[in-house]
C-alpha cells in the first residue's frame, strides 16, 4: 500500500486530530489571493473578489471506489481532489480551493496518510488550488475520502447544464472509454496476482490508459481554451460517469434531445485495441465507462467555424426537439441506438 | 435503527446514484438570496452578495462519532448539520448553505436515509439554511456523514482565534458537561440493553443531558445578541472537545495565557448531579468531555459591564501573559491546575 515497504509505522493515534492535521498540513502554501483565512481555525475564510462562489463535494469510498490493491495512496489522493476540480471546471469556474475530510481504520498508519496528503499537494500545486480545511478522524473500517472543492467566476462565464438549445451542437474534449480499459486491465492483473503473488502484472504497453484510470486530469484548461476562441458554451457537464449518462443529464435539464454519431466520438487507438483484445465494444466502453473526465458542452451552431479545428475539441452530435429523444447514429448503418443512463454507478458498481 | 419497525424497506440500489439524491432532496426548499444554484448541477452556485465566504467540514464515523444503538438517524441527521453550523458560527458569520455526502453500506436501506435526511432538513429549517450540494455512494462497511457548511459575513465582523489580548474577559454561553453526561447515561442504559435487552433503559429525569447529546443546537443566536449589546469579541470558538482544549486552541492561537475559575464555569445542576452519581468530577466533564457545542470567546475588559447580566453569558476567565500558562483556579484553595489538550479526540476515544 505504501511506496516504500520499509517504514516504521507510525499509529495515527500517536498525534492527536489537531496534531496529525497540522503535521499532514504544514507544508502546503498558498496561491490565491482569495484565500484569507486556512486551516488552523473553526472555519476558512475565502474573499471572492465580486465572484460567484461555486461549490462541489465528492465521496470516495474504498472497494466502491478504488482498490488499495492497485492504486497507490499517493494516485487516489490526486484523483480524489480532480474528481471535484472537473466539477468546477464543468461550470465554467476557475477552481481556487480545497476542504479534505478523511476517516481511515487504524489498518492505516500515519505514512499512509501522508501519502494521501502528497498527492493531494502534487494536485493543489499542478492545478493551482489552496487547501483550506481539513478534518480527518478514524473509522472502525476502511478509508473514505470527501473532498469539498470551491470555485470563483463572474455570473455571466458560468455555464450550467439547462442552456442547451435545438441545432447547438454537441462537442467533447479529449478521448473516452480510456479510463475505463485502464480499469479492466488493472482488474485483470490484480486478479492473476491475487491467484499467484509470483506472477509479474503484465502492464507494459497500456501506458496511456492506466495513466487515465490512476492519474486523471481535470479539463480546467478548456475554459482559457475557449475564451480564447469567444466560445460561451450554452451548456455544459463533466465526464464522469461515461458520455450517455452525461448526455442525458443535458438533455433532461436543457429539455432537448440529442443524435450522437459513433464514428465522431473521439477514442485513443490503445483504448479501441484494448477492448477488442478483452472483447468488448469500444463504443460502449466510452458510452458507459466513465471516469474520464473530459468535458461534454454545448454550442451555438454559429461557432462552429471557430472550434472544427481546434485539437482539444470534437463536434459529435447536435441537439433536437426533446420529443426526439437521445439516441447513438451507429456507424455505416446509421441505426438509432436509444442512450440509456447505466452509467458508472456506486451503487450497482459495488465492490469495484 | 428505523423510527417505524414496520416498514418495507428498500435498498438504496434500487435507485441509481441520482435518483436517490433527487429523492432525498426533492422536499428541501430554499430561503437565501445568496442560493443561486442548488443540487442538480455539476456544483452549487452561492452570491456572497459582498460578504466573505465561511467554510468548514466535519466528518462523522460510525462507531466513532455515533453508536447507533443508541442514537436515532434522524437525531444524527440533525446534529451532523448542528456540528458544521457551530463551526460558522464561532467565526461570527451566519450560516446559509451546507453540502451532504454520506457513505453507507448495504445494511442501510432508502428508508434509513430518509430518516437522516429528515433530521438534516429539521436542521436546515431551524437554522434557515439551504442544501445546495449532495453526494450518496455505498462503502463497504458502516456510515459516514460529511457535511461542510458555508457562512456569510462581512471582513469587519469575522472574528477568529487570534484576537486575544492580555487582560481581556474569558465569556461562555450556556452551560458546560452536559453532553458528556448525557453520553455517559446513553451507554450505560445501552451496556444495559445489551445485557438484558428485556430491561427497560431508565432514561427518566436525565431529559436535559440527554437532548444536550442528541439533539445539540448551534448557538447562531449568540452573533445577534452580541451585535445587540454592541461587542465584537477579540477571539472565538466553539466548545466540541471541552472547554481545556478549546482555551489551548485561544492560547495558542492568540498568544495569551488564561486563568479559568472554576466556580464561574457554567453547569446545570442535572450535569453536577448525574457526574456525582457516576462518582466523576463534574468539572472534569466541562473541561474534557466535548460536544456542547457553545461559544467561548474573549472581549475587551472595557465590555464587561455590558455583558455582566447577560442570560446567555458567563465570564469564567481572563487572559494573561503567555508564558504564565493556562490554568483552572481550583475552587476554595486557589490551587493551579495545568489545562492539558485532553479532549474528546476521534482518535482516543476510538469505538465510543
């Protein structure tokens, strides 16, 4: 579970909570010039500077979310914080700041914390976001972490999710399904070692798709990526529970229908080879695989001209009457498969 | 665990992950202007409406925080939002949104969260608070309540825990123990049952110090009478882990020592009673035992003849020079008696 095997261990009740969250705490620094008042008092202090103040919280759960028998602490601490940063990036905000809460069983020592806490650095650096309030207490099993992210922008650059209108045009950043192959392999190998410990994991050459399962991205760049080109998406969601879960979730509060056509969406060729080589569709892999938290926005058809080219952006579909419906436009036989919202769930996922 | 033993119950996945919030949250309405944007987005859109933005978060374990042998859903429900909005209130700001993440297991069924989901909405009522931000998942093993709460004020009125001056007032609201006292009755008659669940608990005449730790209240009151005798006080914070710790946190926070009088410091006669009845100190309850949930504060000795008379208000203490320490003057000998940190602490009291 720890990178290095020959620590001594130290029991998180060694330090008392105040003790342990200044001792996780004191080497992180601050870079916005919103953040007034951090960690150290009953509550953080953020100045908006005559912003909207946008707020998203996210739970992760071990052996719902993540498996400690592949992924390394310091990996689930980066992704914990940029699953909550893509939420921000998702409403056009620039994401400022971080609240961490933890509840880990006594399985976990202080170094394990500690780990956690350096890859929630390496994010609050890589992405430029302050933590300013933490709480970590223990839990009579397993480890859960929340994250609370907070996000500044003027009302008028926010976009939500309802703005979308019949002929805008439907646009995804990135590639999908990547995140989800990256899953299947690592599910794959951690079954052969769990069999055989001596068996070596066969990892080399899935690179780019275990990278997108352990070390996930937020798109937080794609709102200077717009600005630039004087794009206003008219709605907008964040990729993490595969494209026909987002779509829906588009269509239901825009009250539009969308057509998506399967030779537009966007897939790595690493992504498509891994899932002929586990027998699966890759279609359905960035359908309903998630995790790969790209952005999914909407766009007047009037921009199209200002984003074809663009390599951060592909235009996949377009939205219509909402009686239409959400449907996939297959390739070659232009067949209408209706999207439906099996997701990546918690919930029927469980174990996983 | 249910209020209702009769009921047919659900299982959470026989909702998808946003069902389920949409169904625990379709009831909850919203009362501040500031709430633009609530649950149904990839975040939650606040107005500070020029106000600084006050965030805390608290994460309550199962077997850690809570024993539901004893405890109601909805009672908790109720305290996890209680516990934040102390937190907003001991900056001085009011508080006027929270964000919910519980993690449960399977043995929860939909009408075990409902049950948390009213107390959080009674909460969210009495205190005028909106819910803005949700997030449901399953874990593996227990339940795990995250909730951070977000308060509203203007810099000049916030007040932290750094202000405290050498010879200012050391002032409580309310009264002290009682909510450890109530705890100690809780597990005595649940030791009881667990005995002999034939045996009726004799909860009778401990009304008082039971609702203290059950049902808890933040005392948000507490700003607006301050604002009505005109007294901003120097230093702050809420009394979760007893009154020790939390004049350390001042001391440490404000560079000042303080001398705390033990026969100033506030305690219902039921407290004092119920702590001779279990053969403890009933001073060492105020000092140590946690989650009463009032104010401490310190203000200028000039403020003294304002408040002197006040119901809600005790002074028990002044402010001296760091290095003479912080101790309790022990009642009649005028003995000095060291304050240590030993508070209620998630981690040492593991399992209560």
């Amino acid at each position: 579970m720890l990178e290095d095997k020959n620590l001594d261990l130290t029991p998180i009740s060694a330090y008392g909570e105040f003790g342990l969250i200044k001792h996780l705490t004191e080497n992180f620094s601050f870079k916005n010039t919103s953040t007034e008042i951090s960690i150290g008092d009953d509550a953080a202090v953020i100045n908006p500077e005559n912003q909207k103040v946008v707020l998203t919280t996210d739970i992760l759960a071990e052996g719902v979310h993540f498996n400690l028998g592949y992924v390394p602490l310091k990996h689930l601490g980066y992704k914990a914080v940029v699953v909550n940063l893509s939420d921000i990036a998702a409403m056009n905000a620039k994401p400022t700041q971080i609240l961490v809460a933890i509840a880990a069983s006594n399985r976990f020592p202080v170094e394990a914390l500690e780990e956690i806490y350096a890859g929630i650095s390496l994010a609050c650096k890589h992405y430029n976001v302050d933590l300013v309030g933490g709480d970590t207490t223990s839990s009579t099993s397993g480890l859960i972490i929340n994250i609370t992210a907070v996000g500044l922008e003027v009302s008028e650059k926010i976009v939500t999710r309802s703005g979308a209108k019949v002929n805008d045009l439907l646009v995804v950043t990135g590639d999908l399904g990547g995140a989800y192959m990256g899953l299947q392999i690592l599910e794959r190998e951690h079954s052969v070692f769990l069999a055989n410990p001596n068996m070596q994991p066969e990892m080399e050459g899935y690179d780019y798709i275990l990278e997108r399962q352990l070390k996930p991205e937020a798109r937080t760049d794609i709102k200077k990526n717009l600005e630039e080109l004087d794009i206003k998406p008219t709605s907008m969601i964040d990729i993490s529970d595969g494209l026909s879960s987002e779509t829906l979730h588009l269509s239901d509060q825009s009250k539009v229908g969308f057509r998506i056509y399967e030779e537009k969406v966007p897939m790595d060729s690493l992504t498509i080879s891994t899932a002929e080589e586990l027998n699966l569709n890759p279609i359905m892999c960035a359908l309903s695989g998630g995790e790969d938290y790209e952005l999914l926005f909407t766009i007047s058809p009037n921009d199209f001209e200002k984003i074809k080219n663009h390599p951060d952006f592909t235009v996949i579909g377009h939205a219509v009457d909402l009686d239409q419906g959400n449907f996939l436009v297959a390739r070659g036989s232009n067949e209408l498969i209706a999207l439906n919202a099996q997701g990546w769930d918690a919930f029927l996922n469980r174990g996983k």
